[in-house]
C-alpha cells in the first residue's frame, strides 16, 4: 500500500485531533459538569428560583429592585443596596462602575444644551457624588443622618479646585456645586469660595476633598455601593437593621417581629470565616409578605 504524502498525514492527524477534543470538551465535560451539579447543587444550578403563589417572582442568587414605576423605593418592603448592572440587576449588563476613588469632580449639566441627540444635558456624577446622593436620599427615607466624610450637606461631592495649582491659592471654586448654590465652606486659605459654573473647565485647578467634620455615620457602606457583579441578592445586617423600623411602620407590626425575621434570613460567613453575615432581601420580603 503506497504510504500517504507527509502534509496530508499531518492534516488527518490534525482532523482527528478536532474530533477527540470536540467530544471531549463539547460533549463529555459539558455533560459530565451539568449531571455533578444537578446531583449535588440541584437548587442553585437550576437558577434558585422563588415561588410565590405559584409564580416565580426572583432567583435567591440574584437581586432585584423593590421600588414603584417611578423608581421610588416601596417603603413597607427592605431595599436592596444599589446596582451597577444596567439600569439594576440587568442579567445581560452584570459589572461595576469601574469608578475609583479617585473620581470625585462632577460635569456639571449645562443649562439649555443638548447632546447629538437632541437630549438636555444632564451631566454626569462622579463615584463621590453618586455615594453622597445615595446616602442623603437613603438617610430622609430612614429618618436618620445621611452625612458622611467628603459629601456636602445637599449630597454631592465636597471638592474645591483651587487656582493656581500650585502655590498660594487665588481662585477657589466648589466644582460639584452648580451655581447658584451657596458652597458648603465659605472659605479656604483666606480665599473665598464660588459655586461651580457649568460648562467652565476646571481642569486646570488643583482637586482638593474636603473632609469635613462628620464621624458618626449613620447609612452603611453597601447601602451606598454597588457589588462587584451588579447581581448580589443581599444586604449587610447594619443596613437590613437600618430598615426595621420604617418597614415595621408601614406594615403596621412590631418592630421586634421585623428584627427576629432578619435574623431567620441572615446568613453566616462562607465556610466559618469568608466575608460578613449578610441578608437576603427577597426572601425577607416574601416572609413579610406571609406575615
């Protein structure tokens, strides 16, 4: 039998190859990875779907938003901590802001402009002014302080430009603050402060935070941040305790009955010692909703 030419006996190797790898790692693995999980996580590789009344209503493992067509929040239910993930907890959009810490100067939105798509201008926040509106709006709806280091009194971002960037300053401008607020200091090194000017570029001007002289925070972290994945069902007990009595008014039942349901749903640290006790949200609420 005549021996086959080098090229194509490499090229039938290389086809062989695909096929072995294909019902490998196409089929076998696939296959194999769905029976485990079916056999030993069955509830969570099946979505961890929540019934009500028949009717699915979430998943244990996703969060979902607890608010009215308005986006207002529905007071006699717990609300979740924010989500980056779309316009909240999109499944298809699931991610972070990829803002840092360091994002602290607002675009100011200018009065009367447009975007290329005949829009208003809105502007755009930073990830310290986003935190500070979280935590004044979060603050009114419990009937506790919203204040918290580096937020002025009105929820934005305390940050000054100061003017020349280096040495004595001679221009000091409260950026986040859209004239004609009143800025929340007065003055800084003996030069008074302005509001912010929509439109003016300020990037010139040295970016100074201002800490302020708050120290007892009152809103949690996680009420004011997002999760990494947009999607996290659950909240910190502290925030989940923040809740308890405007939920327990609206609902019209002891307090303490609201607290000892926390306690039923509040899951412990991931095997004994990974992360902090967290609630989650949706399956408090549907206790609630039981009664």
């Amino acid at each position: 039998m005549e021996r086959l030419p080098g090229w194509l006996r490499q090229h039938l190797a290389a086809v062989r190859a695909l096929l072995v790898l294909t019902v490998v790692t196409g089929v076998i693995y696939p296959l194999a990875a769905t029976g485990v999980a079916q056999a030993v996580f069955n509830s969570k590789a099946n979505g961890s779907l929540v019934e009500k009344d028949g009717k699915t209503v979430g998943s244990a493992l996703i969060g979902q938003n607890f608010t009215d067509a308005d986006g207002n929040p529905v007071k006699q239910y717990f609300q979740s901590r924010p989500s980056a993930a779309g316009d909240g907890y999109d499944l298809l959009s699931t991610a972070a802001s990829n803002l840092g810490p360091e994002d602290v100067v607002d675009t100011l939105a200018v009065p009367g402009a447009t975007d290329e798509d005949g829009n208003p201008d809105e502007g755009s926040q930073s990830l310290l002014t986003t935190v500070c509106a979280r935590s004044k709006a979060v603050g009114e709806l419990e009937g506790v302080s919203g204040a918290r280091p580096f937020c002025t009194g009105d929820g934005v971002g305390a940050v000054l430009k100061v003017f020349p960037a280096v040495g004595a300053p001679a221009r000091v401008v409260s950026v986040n603050q859209a004239c004609p607020a009143a800025p929340f200091v007065a003055a800084y090194e003996g030069v008074a402060v302005e509001c912010g000017k929509p439109g003016e570029d300020y990037s010139a001007g040295r970016t100074v935070p201002v800490r302020g002289e708050v120290t007892d925070v009152q809103v949690p972290a996680d009420a004011v941040t997002a999760s990494a994945s947009g999607l996290d069902p659950h909240i910190s007990v502290a925030y989940a305790d923040l809740q308890a009595a405007r939920v327990a008014k609206e609902r019209g039942v002891d307090v303490a009955k609201v607290r000892a349901l926390i306690e039923e749903y509040t899951t412990g640290r991931a095997v004994g010692f990974m992360g902090e006790p967290a609630v989650n949200v949706l399956q408090l609420n549907l206790a609630l909703d039981r009664g």
